[in-house]
C-alpha cells in the first residue's frame, strides 16, 4: 500500500510539474486524445523492450538519438543501438506495433471474406491439418464451431457507410445478393452502420484475432528511401508488440532481410505483412517471426553490423527522485 502511494504521489507531481493541472484533468484528456494515447503506448513499449533485451538476453542496449546531427546515417532508422556483450559488434533495433484495425480493414466482419482471408493465411494456422486437401472445408468447420453466429444472424453481408451510398448512386440494373443486402441496409445512418461493424468485431475478435505490421515511413532525402515503407538494411531486428491483439505486451522479431521484398522495391519491405493469429490464448506466426530474440539475432550477418564510431547516442538521463 504505502508503494501505491509512493508512486501515485510520483505521477501526481509529475502532472502538476510538466502540465500544469490535476490528475483528472490529465485523464480526461488523455482518454479523449487517442493520439496522445499513441505516443504514450509508444513509449510504453520501447521500455519495455529495453528492459527485455537487457534483462532476459543480458545485451547492452543504447537509445538512437532521434534529433540526428548532421544528415543521419541511412543505416541507423532504429530506436536503440544493442550487442549481446562486450566483444561483440552493435546492431540496431527498431520497435513497432501491430496493426489496429486489420480485421476491420480486411472486413472479416463478413462470412465470405473471413474464408478466404483465412484460406490464404492458412499456412500459419495451427489447427489446420495441412496434408489433407479439405482447407477450406476445415476453415467452414471451425466457424460453425467457433463462430456459429456468422452462419445465421450474421450470414448476410455488411457493409461501409461510404460505399452504401456510392452503391446506391449507381444501382444495378438486376437484383443481386449484394444490392438485396444494401435494400436492407440503405435506411441506417452512418453510427448505426458503424455499431454492426463494431458488433460483430468484437464476436469475431473473441476468437481470432489478426497479427498484422503496419510499416509506413516517410519519403526524403536524408532517408535514402524511394517509398513510403522502411528499407531493409535501416535496421538489423524489428520488434512487434503484439499487446493490441494479446493480453499483454510480447514481443515478436524478425530479420528484415529474411521478410519479403516489396513488390515495388526489392531493397524495401513491404507495409503489411500478416504475420499470424491470436486463437483465444494461442499465438501462432510464420517462421520468419520468432519471439526468442536470440535465435533471430543468429541469422544476423556480422557484415551488416555498424560501426561504434558512426554512433549518435541519447544521452538523456532521466531525473530520479530520492527515496
């Protein structure tokens, strides 16, 4: 009780000192910023993970200065610099999330689309019995079992607001599965839409849920980039947090160089890349994802390792109160 205190008191101070206003001021305006709460998730993470590559895997790790002197090094587009020991060389790490609306984005809302969203990602499904030929049969079976509703009340097709209306600009001139469906749907405003979308998510969701990257990067100069999407050699390991989609914060890394190009640059990664599923408690991914950070920093190539003196490190201490 008196280490809640202790820190509450903390976090208190902490408000009235940077903001200058009280606790329920700060909460309210955090829960009505989802930005804010962004940037706040964003630093949650990478602490996280530092205090797992130094206390799980015992690296050394340093954090990549973000206010770059100079023009910053095309190899360096990391949060923190990191070695297994002293003797070793230093590799840079790069930290992210998990896509947050990928179910949503690929409307596994409907029936028809969870099939074949399913069927195409069925190689990282684990109770798929992958030496018969039945895939999508073994898909059907599992949604009758799992997700029984998408058979009767949720058999019809939903569909966005926006494309409603653009459809119903430009009907069809014979009836069709899909123009039946908007005949249904034509009368509901855009939150009541919205809330049968959202319904059903969150029935799906309680199931399955989606692990998919969202890597969008900028285009400039000193970037060296020629699309919006990181390249491979900016870093040496990339981290997912998978909490938007878990319990809790877990990290899964990859070697960049060992995922897929992008279509448009071989040198590039791709932006998404569905890396797996969370079933219930069951987290299953493709085997260029691995959530031991050692077997990954193996695949590492000592070549693509940097040079301690091209270095920019944060320095940034940060101020402890006395006990």
């Amino acid at each position: 009780m008196c280490n809640k205190m202790i820190i509450f008191d903390k976090i208190e101070k902490f408000v009235k000192d940077v903001f200058k206003t009280t606790l329920d001021i700060f909460l309210d305006a955090l829960k009505l910023s989802p930005n804010a709460q962004g940037y706040v998730s964003g630093s949650v993470t990478e602490l996280l993970l530092k205090n797992e590559i130094e206390g799980t895997y015992k690296c050394e790790v340093k954090r990549i200065r973000e206010k770059w002197e100079g023009k910053k090094h095309p190899n360096h587009h990391g949060d923190f610099y990191f070695r297994i020991n002293k003797n070793s060389s230093w590799y840079v790490l790069e930290s992210k999330g998990v896509k947050s609306n990928s179910e949503k984005w690929h409307k596994l809302y409907n029936y028809d689309n969870l099939i074949k969203f399913l069927y195409n990602h069925s190689d990282k499904i684990p109770w798929i019995d992958h030496e018969k030929d039945d895939i999508e049969d073994q898909i059907k079976i599992w949604i009758m079992n799992e997700l029984p509703k998408f058979l009767t009340e949720y058999r019809t097709n939903l569909y966005d607001y926006e494309e409603i209306q653009k459809y119903l600009n430009n009907p069809p001139i014979r009836e069709t599965e899909k123009s039946r469906a908007i005949e249904y749907l034509k009368n509901y405003s855009r939150d009541e839409i919205n809330s049968k979308i959202d319904e059903r998510l969150a029935y799906l969701m309680e199931k399955i849920r989606v692990l998919e990257t969202h890597f969008v990067s900028g285009v400039s100069g000193s970037s060296d980039r020629t699309q919006a999407t990181p390249r491979k050699d900016e870093f040496n390991i990339i981290s997912i947090d998978i909490f938007l989609r878990h319990s809790e914060h877990k990290f899964i890394y990859a070697n960049p160089k060992l995922l897929e190009s992008s279509g448009g640059n071989e040198d590039h990664l791709q932006q998404n890349y569905i890396m797996g599923f969370v079933f219930k408690s069951q987290i299953a991914y493709s085997d260029e994802w691995n959530d031991d950070f050692l077997k990954v920093y193996d695949t590492l190539n000592e070549e693509d390792s940097i040079k301690e003196t091209d270095m920019q490190i944060d320095n940034r201490q940060f101020i402890r109160e006395n006990e």
